[in-house]
C-alpha cells in the first residue's frame, strides 16, 4: 500500500491496516515530512499525533514536485494494491496517483480522502477537523447552554479514517471475489455526517435540535454528572422507569420521587431537570463517592467515575485485559493501546513509528531489484 497521507484523518485509516500486517509506504516531503510530526514534541520529543498514527509504516522521503521524485512515486503505485491519499484537492490528479489509475489497472484499489467530496461548491476548499465540526452542526449541539464547544479529540478526523479503513477492507474482499478493484472516495464532511445521525434526524423531524446539556444527555433524565461530598463526580446513567425507581428507592432513599407528578416519565424529569437535579445533589452531597458507588451497585445502575485522561491510562479494566503494549519509536519504546478488535487467534503487528525517511534507502533498493 502507498500513502500520500498527512495529518490525521488517512493516517489513522493506513495504521490501522498496518496494524493488521498491511505494508503501507507513507510518502513525505524530504526535510519536514508529514504536518503531523510538527504538530507538538509532547512524546519524547516526537509529536503526539503522528506516534499515534503512524506505528508499522515505512517512511519514504520524495520530492514528487520533480521529475525523478514522480518517477520513482509511479514505481511504487505500479506494485501497489492500494493507493491512500488526503492531499490538497486536485493534487492527486496533477501527480497522477488519483483514481484514474485504475483505467490500466482496474483491479487497484484507489481511495481518496478530502473534506467536502468532488463535485459541489465545496469541493475545492480546504478542510481541518474543527472546521468540519463547525460545518455539520456538531459544534451547535456541543457543550454548555451559553458556550458551543468542539469536541476535544478530532472527531471528524477519526470517522473519516475509520470509514477508509472499513471501505478499503471492504474493497478488498470484493477484489477476492471478481478479482476487480474499487475507487472509494470518502468525505470528512459525509463521514461525520454520518455520526451526526441522531440529532439530524431529532431536528428535522422534531423541529428543535437537541439542547447543549454540558456532560448532561439533552433528552434523558437523569443521565449526567453528579458530585459527591468527597468533590468526585459519578456520571449516572438511567434508561427506563424500572432503573428510575431503584435509583429513587434503593440510592436516593426517597421513594416518594416515584409517584411526583413533576418526574412521572422522562419527557416529565427531563422538562423539570433543575428541580430533579437538585434533588439528586442534595443527597449526594452527604455521601462519599464510594457510598454513592455501592448504593448505584446494590441498585443495577449504570454509573462511570469521572476521570481524567492520566486517570483513563491507569484504568483497571485495561490493565486486568492486558490492553498495553510496547512500541518502538526513534526515541525509544512507549506503551501504546492495542487496537479494539481482539482475534482470537492472533494479536495485531504493532510495529514501529518510523523516522523520516527510514526506509528512503531500503525501499529505493527494492524498486531497483524487483
């Protein structure tokens, strides 16, 4: 597999596939290499993005803006099954690694990745992943009521890599099948479109888009953070009058919230969500976060603590799954998550995040020899 990738959203697509024993070629500019590897130095010098996102690839340096850079580009496409590419629109078309390579190579797989789709008004702009969170609405529906927020991670990065590497595998296995290749084309915009099915669908249909709610859920009840009296946050998380009751009877020990008219039905507890919030924090604030644990425990309700990311790296259930691994990088090994999918009968190839132009000689060598 080549690559012409950078930032984030194809990155994570071709990791992925490393991760699954692809071999991807990730082409960068001689110098600085992939955007990404600048982003930050928070990993032992090295940028947090890229160590993410670049584990078991090889790092070829070209300058395709020259003649001997495009040369040995088209070498590698001429032996590759799949071509990844998320450069600037048109880009692919003047360097010829776009999906019209498949009209002498129908079985290639070609998959390009922009942020609006070919064709339209937008599909020349430019496109970053809080800007994609803007466009969908998803920045609308996120946050406080007085403050629209993105979200903290690149949301519409991760969809979009996400449906490249289903599709590619996808392509894949059709390829097996009748022995044809696939030009798949994915859009930041349609991929996190995707993800934003919900609330397009309750505002169109409903009228209203869903409420901004903070860490709170717009249209359940409770569903949200509570504090205790030790400053901890528990999240609860109720789904049906069944757990409604328990909670009331069994955490809250008022069983007459049962019955209150203002909290009859959701639609009711959401309408009158002050008032049943502060009923909640009232006993809540005489309780420890451990006591409000084994009460939501004894009661079958769904709760999380409220942790930190540092938190989430300690977390007991990984550590009791065995869920870390050792990465080698240039600056030495670190210990990186294994990816969600479990096998049964295997465990992902999590090779290391490749130097720039690590592989510059070697593959230079293999195109000459094969």
């Amino acid at each position: 597999m080549v690559s012409l990738e950078q930032a984030v959203a194809a990155p994570f697509a071709t990791r992925q596939l490393a991760d699954l024993g692809a071999r991807v070629i990730k082409v960068e500019r001689p110098g600085t290499g992939d955007l990404a590897r600048s982003y930050d130095t928070t990993v032992r010098g090295m940028a947090s993005h890229f160590v993410w996102l670049n584990r078991g690839k090889e790092s070829i340096e070209l300058d395709v803006k020259t003649p001997a850079g495009r040369e040995i580009l088209h070498q590698l496409v001429a032996r590759a099954d799949v071509v990844v590419q998320n450069l600037a629109p048109g880009a692919a078309e003047r360097l010829g690694v776009s999906a019209e390579l498949r009209e002498t190579r129908p079985e290639l797989i070609t998959c390009d990745i922009s942020g609006y789709g070919a064709g339209g008004p937008y599909s020349d702009r430019k496109a970053y992943d809080l800007l994609i969170q803007c466009e969908t609405g998803l920045v609308s529906i996120t946050g406080t009521e007085e403050t629209p927020s993105k979200v903290g991670m690149s949301i519409a990065d991760a969809a979009t890599g996400t449906y490249a590497y289903t599709g590619i595998l996808t392509a894949l296995l059709h390829r097996e099948q009748t022995g044809q290749g696939s030009a798949l084309e994915i859009s930041m915009l349609e991929a996190l479109g995707e993800w934003m099915g919900y609330p397009l669908l309750y505002t169109v249909y409903g009228g209203t888009p869903p409420k901004r709610a903070g860490a709170s859920h717009a249209t359940i009840a409770p569903y949200g953070p509570f504090p205790a009296a030790d400053g901890r946050i528990i999240n609860l998380g109720l789904q049906n009058e069944r757990e409604w009751s328990r909670f009331c009877e069994v955490v809250l020990e008022l069983p007459a919230l049962t019955t209150d008219p203002r909290f009859a039905g959701n639609a009711e507890r959401v309408a009158n969500r002050a008032e049943l919030d502060t009923a909640i924090a009232k006993v809540f604030a005489t309780l420890s976060s451990e006591e409000v644990v084994e009460r939501l425990e004894e009661a079958g309700i769904a709760y999380a603590r409220q942790r930190t990311v540092a938190e989430f790296a300690e977390h007991p259930q990984l550590a009791a799954r065995h869920r870390w691994r050792p990465v080698r990088t240039p600056a030495g090994e670190i210990q990186a998550l294994l990816p969600p999918v479990t096998f049964a009968d295997g465990t992902p190839d999590m090779r290391p995040v490749p130097a720039l132009g690590e592989h510059t000689e070697p593959i230079l060598r293999w195109l000459r020899e094969t």
